[in-house]
C-alpha cells in the first residue's frame, strides 16, 4: 500500500458520507442534484488518481494506469463544469439569465480540455508513458488543470459582481470554493507524489456541505429567504446591538388578498405570488439587509438604519415595486400591508414586544387601505397616514 493510501480511503469515506446524506436528506431548492454530482466527480476522480499513481509498481496493467490517468485529467474541467452548475442552481432567475454568456464560455473551456485529453494518448499532448511503463508530463499538461481553475476564477468573479441574492456567508464559502484546490495545485509542484489537488476538492466539499447545512435550517424553502428560526437569531442579536448604541429598524408585512389568490388561480400560483414578493423585497432592499418569509403570507425585513426618514424611503421603495408589478402582465397582483418602525430599546424590553408592536401597526395599515380603497371607489378622499403607504 503507498503512502497516500490510508489519506485518500480516509477522503473516500468523507465523499461518501457526503454524498450519501446529501441523496437522502438535503432538497433541491439548496442545489441537492448539483452537490450530489460533485460529490461523484470528486470520488470518481480520488479513485483513479489513486490507480494512476500505480505505475510505480511493476506488473500492474498498465491499460488500467493509463485509463484511469486520462479518467483523472478529466474530472478536473467536468468538475470545474458542475461547481458552475451548481452556482447556478442556487442563484435567483435573474441572476441566471446574466450567467448565460459563462455558462457558453465554461462549456468551450470545459469541451477544449476534454478534447486535448482524449487525444493524448496519440499525441503525448497532456502525459504519455515509455516503453518500460513509466508515467510522462506531456507539453500540454498544464490545460486541464488550467481550464478547471479557470472556470473557478471565472464563476468567482460572477460571484463577487452579480450574485447579489446570496446571504454573505453563503457568498463568501462558495467564493472561498477554489482556495483549498489552488493551495493543493501549488502544493503539487513541490511534493507531486501526493493527490494534492484532489484532496484540496474534498476540503471544499466539506465546507460546501456545511453551508449548505446551515443554509437549509436557516432559509425558507419556497422563497429562499430567511426563515422565522433564523429571523428570531438575527432580531436577538440586533436587539443586543442596540442596546448598545447601534440601532436598527423593521417592516412586517403581508399579502393582501392572499387567499382570494389561492382559491381562484390556485395553490401553484399562490406559492409563486409568494416567491415573486420574496424578489421583490430583495430588490428593494440593500444586499446586507434581511429579508425573512415570517410565516405563511407575512414577510419581514431588517434593515440596519436608525433614521425614520430613511424607513420611511425604504418602504416608499417597496410600494414602488409593488406597483411596477401591477402594471405588468400578471394574473395577479402584489399589494402589502405593512407595520414598519425604529426600535427603541427604552420601549420595547423584548424582541416579542416589537414583533407584536409591528403587527398591530400593519393591521392597522390593513384597514385604513382597504378604508381607503372602499372610499376611493365611492369618489371620495382619504388622507394618509403616518405609517401608511
């Protein structure tokens, strides 16, 4: 047995694991299908580096050495290839659409490398073996390793200027994603008998899966927003920060006429008219805010000011929304009650307090616009209030 034997059974064992609980227990609005497939690229890729480092023995088949060097060289770009789909899978609808020029030029890079690959054993382009059975670095061997962390660099870059949908935690482990296997290449060069690079994979995995461990208890299913778990840790540590000096300030809100939505156009829809407002409140808020699905039709944002004028911008902001996408093309349309306020540490001794504080704010914004819509329709004014909009 060589020396890197007991390193990669113990990386198998991990990848299996992973992949294992990935199938049986994580969903796909968190990318399950794409993880699984990187997972197995990854297995795929430890066992026949491994069997590719054989050549060291005598006697052992060579067509198995070969193949599986050439099985090795290959996992890089097909796993460079499935680390963008995967990004893709968890980014928002109009995220995706800006990703459409990547995905052609991941598919180039990707289909280039392949091909150089499969064409090494005539040409000696990327390895080849002598006589005696001896492994070889071809000119060409750095191609697919460059393609891999090319199409790495490529979605990180994407990552950091256009995937403003992602929680920055979430942001920062995918973007983290390349390090592990970038130290590994580095670390081949100078020690090259050990799998450097597909150990550094395995280290990305693991931190890949744990993300997406505390993404899944965290998020909303259907909206990919925070949950009320997750809320409920956030307000506790903004109260905290506030009663240190830092403030901050909350919307609660829900749908109106949810319900009529549901029982006319259906549940389907009614789940969508859910997951368009979730997109709608993070358009309208900036990147570091929160934005949580409350329960049912009532949502939640948590916004880092302490000015009631700027409260006051951020729901002008939302109603704004709300009316581009009446004007649109939609069989239904998006208006929200909301109770929106500063915390006031002085006032409100618990977190419970402000929710139920908000809530009486935003039934009482309820019911001065449906006062307002039933006078409007007899002809008559109705002035605004306060905490109206």
């Amino acid at each position: 047995m060589t020396s890197w034997a007991p390193v990669t059974i113990y990386a198998l064992l991990i990848m299996g694991f992973l992949g294992y609980f990935a199938w049986r227990h994580m969903d796909d609005s968190i990318g399950r299908q794409p993880f699984v497939m990187l997972v197995f690229l990854s297995v795929i890729m430890l066992v026949s580096d491994y069997v590719s480092r054989c050549y060291v023995y005598p006697g052992f088949p060579h067509i198995a050495v070969a193949g599986c060097t050439a099985i090795t060289f290959i996992m890089l770009p097909a796993i460079g290839t499935e680390w963008h789909q995967y990004v893709r899978s968890v980014l928002n609808a109009e995220e995706r659409s800006k990703m459409r020029g990547l995905d052609v030029v991941v598919t180039v890079l990707a289909s280039f490398a392949i091909v150089v690959i499969l064409m090494s054993p005539i040409t000696s382009w990327v390895y080849y073996f002598d006589s005696t059975g001896m492994y070889y670095r071809g000119e060409m061997f750095i191609v697919p390793a460059s393609s891999f962390f090319l199409i790495l660099i490529l979605v990180d870059s994407f990552l950091l200027f256009e995937a403003h949908s992602l929680g920055r935690t979430s942001k920062a482990v995918l973007f983290a994603f390349p390090i592990p296997s970038i130290v590994g290449a580095v670390l081949a060069v100078a020690v090259p008998d050990v799998p450097w690079i597909p150990l550094g994979v395995t280290v990305s995995m693991v931190a890949l899966f744990a993300n997406i461990q505390n993404t899944g208890m965290g998020h909303d299913y259907l909206t990919g927003l925070y949950n009320r778990r997750k809320l409920e840790e956030l307000m506790n540590e903004r109260v905290e920060r506030a009663r240190l000096g830092r403030g901050f300030a909350a919307i609660m809100m829900d749908v109106d006429n949810f319900k009529r939505i549901n029982d006319t156009l259906g549940h389907s829809t009614g789940d969508i008219a859910l997951a368009e407002t979730a997109r709608l409140l993070k358009r309208s808020v900036r990147s570091g805010d929160a934005v949580a699905r409350f329960g049912g039709d009532e949502f939640f944002v948590l916004l880092d000011i302490e000015d009631a004028s700027e409260l006051e911008e951020v729901v002008a902001r939302i109603a704004e929304e709300e009316e581009t996408f009446t004007k649109e093309d939609h069989a239904y349309k998006l208006a929200l009650s909301k109770g929106y306020d500063v915390f006031d540490p002085e006032k409100f001794e618990t977190v419970q307090a402000f929710e139920e504080h908000l809530d009486a704010l935003m039934y009482e914004n309820k019911r001065l616009r449906h006062s307002q819509e039933k006078s409007l329709a007899e002809g008559s004014s109705f002035p605004k209030n306060r905490r109206s909009v």
